[in-house]
C-alpha cells in the first residue's frame, strides 16, 4: 500500500497517525527532543478556539503547538 | 546494559554539592523547595544573566549539602542561555557550581519524554541519582514503574519520591550518602552517528565521554569553556575533512536515543488499569479550552484577580504607610534636628516606605500566578490567547503581565519571565508599563475633578467617568499598538517556539504558593529595593536642597511674620515650604525644563512635580500641594481649591484649562515616571540598556502626545 502522507496541522480532532518525518530541520529537532520522533503515535486532541495553536497526544502526553510548526511534521493517517 | 563497576562516595565529607536538573513541570522546584525548605538563596551563575537558586540542607550530624537549582530543560542542546548554563555546570568540573551528584528530576507519570534529558546526562559519565517524581500519579493512573529493573537498564541509582507529599525526600537524602555506581557505557552509541569527527575531536581534546566530543562537534563556538581559542582553531582543523550537518548529527542522536528509550520503558512499566486522571483533564480542557465557556471564565478569573490586587492590597499598602509615617514621627522626634537625621527621616525611611509598599501587590499577584501555574491553568490561557497575543509581537503568556500592569507594572513585569521567548518577553517588558497603573489614578481623579464637569450624558454616563475609562483604554491601546511596531523592530535571538507541554490538572499546592511569594518579595526588597531607595535618596537631596544659603535667607524672610501673632502659623509653615521647594535644585530644574515643557502648557510648577513624580507617579499630588502651600497634603479639596484659583499671567484665565488638563493627563498616561519599574526592569533583564530605552521611548510619546492634545485644545 502507498502511504499517503498529510501534515500534522491537517489532521481533524481525534484523529491518530504516524510520525513519518519532518520538512524542517529545526523544527524536527525542537520537536524530536520533545518525543515527536519518526514512528510515534499521535492524536491531534483539540484545536484552540481561534483555529491556533493545536493540541497533540503524543508519547503519554499532551504538546501544544502552533499551525506552522505542526505543518513541517508529516504524518501517515491510521 | 552491563552493572556499573565505579562507584562514588562521598558520606565521609563534610560539604557536597548537588545539581537538580530536570525537564519544565517535572516538578524539580517542588523537590528543591522540599530539600532545602526556606533556606535558600538567589544569586547569578558567574558570567552569566542566568538566576541561581540554591540551598543548603544537613544530610547528617556532619554533611551539608549545597543544592544548585539548574534552569529547566528538556534536553541538552546548548542552544538557549539557559540550556548553556545547565550544560555547563555539569560538563566543566573547573566550574565554580560543578556538582558531585547530580540529581535527574523526571515525571514519573510521563517516563518516555523525561527520559531523553535522563539519558542525555548518563552519557556525560557524571555521578547521578534519578529521581522519579509523582509517583503518587503513577499509582493514580494505574501503572506500575518497575525501579528496580529501570536502575540496572540506565546503571544509575534510581529513587522514587512525591515532592508534593515530601514523600520519599528523606530517602533520597540517604541515598546521598550511599556509594553511587557512575555510568561507565553509553546510553546510545554516539560514536556511530559520527566516528570520524568525534575521533578527530578526541585526538586534540581531553573529553570524558564521546557525547560531550559530539557536543563540541556540534556547538564548537558556543562550549566555549572546554578549550580556548588557539584549543577551537585545533579542533576546527581537525574537523576539516569532515562533513559535518549538525541538525542531522542531532536528529540521528534524538532518534537513537528514543528507540533505547522506547525499549526500556516498554520493559519496566506495566499498565494495570484504565487511565483516570488524563480523562479528568481532557473534560475539564473542553470546559476551559471551549470557543465561549473558555474565554468567560478566563474573564471572570482575571477579573477576580485584578480586583483582589486593586482593592485588597490597598488595605495592607496603607498600613504600610501608616506605620513608616509613625516610624518617621518618632525619628524626627528623638533625633536631633539636622542634615543627617532629615536624611534618614526624609530620604531613607521615606525610600524605603516607597520599596516595602509594593509588597502586598507583589505577594498577592505571586500567590494568584503560582495558582495558575500549578494548577496547570496557565498553560491554557496561553493555549487560548495565543493567536490573539501573537499578532502583536506577543505571547499568550503575555496576556497575565499585561492585565496585571493595571494593578502595578512593577510584580507584572517580574511575572512575564514565564514567557520563554527572549524577544516576546522584552516586548511584553517594555509595554506593560503604559496600562494605566494604580498610581496613575490619583493623579488622574485630580485633574478630572479639575477640568470636567461632573455632568452626566444620556441621563446615567458620567463625563468624568468617561474620560477616567478613556484613558484607561489608552493605556491599553497604546500597549499593543507599541508591541506590535517592537515587532518589526526587535530582531529575534531564536526562533519563537510554542512548542509547550500542556501539563495535566492538579490541586494547588500551598507549600509552593507561599515559597513563590517569598522568593518574588524576597527578589524584589533586596534587588530593585537597593536601587529605589538610591533614587529616593537622590530625589530627597535635590528637593530639600537648594544652593548657597537660599533656604536661610527664606527663613529669614518669615522670621518676623513668625513672631507675630495675627498670622496663621501654618500658613506661614506652608509658604515656606513653598518658597524653599522653588529655591530648591529640583525647584532649579522645573524652571529649567520650563522652556521645554511649555508647549504642552506646563509651567514650572508642574516642572517641579514631573520631577518629583518620579519617585511614584502619585508623588505628583504631594508636590502640587506643597508648591500651591495647601498646608495639609491629605486634603486634595484644598490642593484642588488652590489650583483652580491660579491664573495663568499670560492670558488672565485661569491655569489648568481644560487644554492643560488633558495634556497633563495624556503625559501621566505615557510618560515613564516610576523608577520602581525602571529598577525592575534592570533586575529582569540584567542590562540598564531595556530600561532606557524604555524611558526614552515612553518619554518621547508622552512628550509627542501632550503637544498635540494641549496645541489641539488650546
């Protein structure tokens, strides 16, 4: 099966995917550290009430960030 | 991983020191709070801006132990000063705060993440203990962490507490005093991701684990303690052949790490039962994160807030007052008449009177902010208000400083050094002092009473209640509209992150409110209080000085009128005072500011009071009754009876037209008067160039905006 791979600003609330990899290599790192690493399940668990930031559960916990930066990180729906 | 083979003891010493680290919310302060109780101490790192918190605890009849609090963090990477600094203290044993032990605070209720600063440290080959922190919300959630098999998978002495409970604190104290196993093998193997490279680096340098080689790779000019610069030439040469792409070297790093890390976590918890207190959490995150409930209640808490810092702190503040007004009575009664007693009376106790007033906003803007913060709320707040702050060179945690700046900029400013930003945070610093603060007030009602009417609009609005809500508005929107032209100006040092953890919800712990409270006051007497009672000095010099023998010659001039009986005393009290004020040095320089001033309708009478005001804003009322001899200062109807009367010689009308009114009111609103704030913004960003400009930009628009108003209405 091809993956079809979105970025992680489009998923929809409650919905999980994979971290696949990332478009920005700073972004990737700030993130990484934050256990955002190729392979992680996350969920986007709900979007702040003016569109941004958005809020992920990911490695047991839940990650606030902004539109643009979840939009470097491309994820495989499951 | 293999059993440790070295170990460390130190239980035959008389002094040891211990270095907490740990991740934000990891609950590290918590621990340090718990370990050392209130005997702590703030100070700098050496050559750095970076606060150093440490403390000191008896770990037996003969070993002290120094704590070092290190700042937050999530990783190693020396990218942000504060990450420079924990890096460095724990890399450099030639540090003045290099510790024997280092403590790992991680929560326990959220392994994985924490583990990567935990496996970080282990690579440095340094002594560490572990610390498992909220192990009472691991038990909650019904998991089961494994300890003992997580010690032998990370070779590293392991031991469980909740700081919260001071569960588990004296343990760790003992295990201070055991023989402590030093990691002797590499969490990940570094050397795969660069071989060549960390080879090269240890041919030169004296490293004592391959990361901290990869760490120099990586950040050569910023580890700057570990060689010097003929020692960074070495290695830059070293390194030559080799292609070296740092983001990818530290990307493989974090990758590796959490593929080890995934394993042993894998390994040592066993989940038991359905998880209970993350459901709490995301019910009450609808709730407070909803499109409507979420702001409502954000409103309703910041109102709360705000009122109980305008309205209760009043209560303390004036007995504050009172009690340095009797402190001065006595003073001036016991000692004997004269220079030095009028100095302490004066400039000293009168100094200080205007340090320890502000004690009370501080202590209860703490207490509430501390609230906030451990209750995990304030991380929403953000989480809403982002996007709006955003807009203008903002932060969503900008949103607390500013409205507090309503009550007093000066515990708003200490309040925004929650906002992780360099530049967001030196924004929000610079324009919170144009909300219009409570010692604006009594300046304002003054004036307002002076040059508008008390009529009423539309049969229920009254105008001087307008114009006193109108100003209030300026201050704010004055506040964004300077924050969002800092924007473009201000040049970033990083990149704005909101990259943040949105901590689950807990009870507020009153431990920690009130050692929030204490060190915030405690920072605030002792750092910015040196400063205002400085300039409280220097201003009493200058208004209670005048040059040659002015002040005789005054005295003189009443001698006789004294003796006689058919005046009042007082009031020839008053019109001396008057006199002496006008023949003072800071009279000298209201009447040579006068040219200057004077297109905006001041003469130098409010020269004067520009001056004094900026010992408090609210000085200005004092001042004005002394120069218009109204005698008594608590009584503003004479100070307002008196002005009113005065007639400008110019034009034959009276002075304080509505012209001179508003314009005076306007530079109230923007002019920087208050060197209460101007010291605290020196404490919060160690550098007197933020309180400058910040003084000369305000100056500039007060100045700018006066002009137009008083040449507009004239």
């Amino acid at each position: 099966m091809v993956k079809v791979l979105k970025s992680l600003a489009e998923l929809k609330i409650g919905q999980s995917a994979i971290i696949d990899s990332f478009t920005d290599k700073e972004m990737a790192l700030k993130l990484l550290e934050m256990g955002c690493t190729p392979g992680e399940v996350v969920k986007l668990d709900r979007i702040a009430p003016l569109g941004d930031p958005i809020a992920i559960s990911v490695a047991g916990y839940l990650l606030s960030l902004r539109k643009a930066e979840a939009s470097t990180v491309l994820v495989s729906p499951i | 991983m293999e059993p440790n083979k070295s170990f460390v003891n130190f239980s035959e010493r008389t002094s040891l020191k211990v270095a907490l680290v740990g991740n934000p919310n990891s609950g590290k302060s918590t621990l340090f709070n718990a370990l050392t109780g209130l005997n702590q101490k703030t100070g700098n790192f050496p050559g750095v801006t970076v606060d150093k918190k440490s403390g000191f605890s008896k770990l037996n009849n003969t070993l002290t132990a120094e704590f070092i609090d290190l700042p937050g963090s999530y990783s190693l990477y020396p990218k942000s000063l504060d990450e420079r600094v924990a890096f460095e203290v724990l890399c450099n044993s030639d540090n003045a705060d290099h510790p024997d032990i280092t403590i790992i605070v991680a929560d326990a209720s959220n392994l994985k993440r924490n583990l990567f600063l935990v496996s970080q440290i282990i690579d440095l080959k340094i002594p560490v203990i572990l610390v498992l922190n909220m192990m009472d919300m691991v038990e909650k959630e019904g998991d089961v962490i494994d300890t003992i098999r997580l010690s032998e998978k990370l070779g590293v002495k392991v031991v469980g507490v909740s700081a919260r409970n001071k569960e588990g604190v004296d343990a760790l104290k003992q295990a201070l005093l055991q023989p402590l196993p030093v990691p002797q093998y590499d969490f990940i193997e570094i050397k795969k991701i660069a071989p060549e490279a960390i080879e090269k680096v240890k041919s030169v340098l004296k490293v004592k684990s391959d990361f901290i080689a990869f760490q120099v790779i990586n950040n050569l000019s910023d580890i700057s303690f570990l060689h010097d610069k003929e020692m960074q030439i070495k290695i830059s040469d070293a390194l030559n052949t080799c292609i070296i792409d740092t983001n990818k070297l530290q990307s493989l790093e974090s990758v590796e790490r959490y593929k080890v890390i995934n394993r042993i976590v894998e390994d040592c918890i066993t989940h038991q039962s359905a998880i209970k207190t993350k459901s709490f959490t995301q019910k009450l995150d609808s709730i407070l994160t909803h499109r409507i409930f979420g702001y409502a209640i954000f409103i309703v808490v910041l109102f709360f807030i705000f009122q109980t810092i305008f309205f209760l702190a009043a209560f303390p503040m004036e007995w504050i007052e009172h009690l340095f007004i009797s402190i001065s009575e006595l003073a001036s009664n016991i000692l004997p008449k004269g220079e030095l007693s009028n100095l302490l009376v004066n400039g000293i106790i009168a100094g200080l009177s205007g340090v320890v007033v502000f004690v009370p906003q501080i202590a209860l803007l703490f207490a509430f902010i501390a609230i906030l913060e451990d209750t995990g709320y304030m991380a929403r707040v953000s989480f809403i208000m982002d996007k709006l702050m955003r807009r203008f060179g903002l932060n969503g945690r900008s949103v607390i400083p500013l409205i507090s700046g309503v009550a007093c900029a000066v515990p708003a400013i200490m309040s925004a050094r929650t906002i992780s930003s360099w530049k967001e945070r030196i924004i929000t610093i610079l324009v919170t002092p144009l909300m219009s603060c409570s010692a604006r007030l009594p300046v304002y009602t003054l004036i307002i009473s002076l040059v508008v009417p008390p009529h009423k609009t539309l049969g229920f609005f009254n105008y001087q209640g307008l114009i006193l809500m109108a100003l209030y508005l300026i201050g704010f929107i004055s506040a964004i509209t300077v924050a969002w032209i800092l924007k473009w100006i201000l040049k970033a040092r990083e990149k704005s992150y909101f990259i943040m953890e949105l901590p689950v919800y807990r009870t507020p712990q009153w431990r920690t409110v009130g050692y929030t409270i204490f060190d915030k006051v405690k920072l605030f007497l002792f750092d910015a209080g040196k400063i205002i009672v400085a300039i409280s000095i220097i201003l009493w010099f200058l208004s209670a000085h005048a040059p040659g023998n002015k002040f005789e010659q005054i005295e003189k001039k009443y001698q006789l009128k004294r003796t006689r009986n058919d005046f009042d005393l007082q009031q020839v009290d008053a019109k001396i005072a008057a006199e002496k004020l006008e023949a003072s040095y800071a009279g000298m320089i209201g009447k040579s500011i006068e040219p200057v001033i004077k297109p905006l309708g001041f003469d130098w009478k409010i020269g004067i009071s520009l001056v004094t005001s900026f010992a408090a804003r609210e000085v200005f009322v004092g001042t004005m009754a002394t120069i218009y001899s109204a005698g008594n200062t608590d009584n503003t109807q004479t100070i307002r009876e008196k002005m009113k009367a005065e007639i400008d010689p110019e034009t034959g009308q009276p002075k304080f037209s509505v012209a001179v009114g508003f314009s005076l009111m306007i530079f109230y609103a923007f002019a920087m008067q208050c060197m209460s704030t101007l010291a605290v913004v020196y404490r919060e960003t160690k550098n007197w160039k933020w309180p400058f400009i910040q003084f000369l930009f305000m100056g500039a628009l007060a100045y700018i905006s006066s002009f137009i108003v008083y040449q507009l209405l004239k």
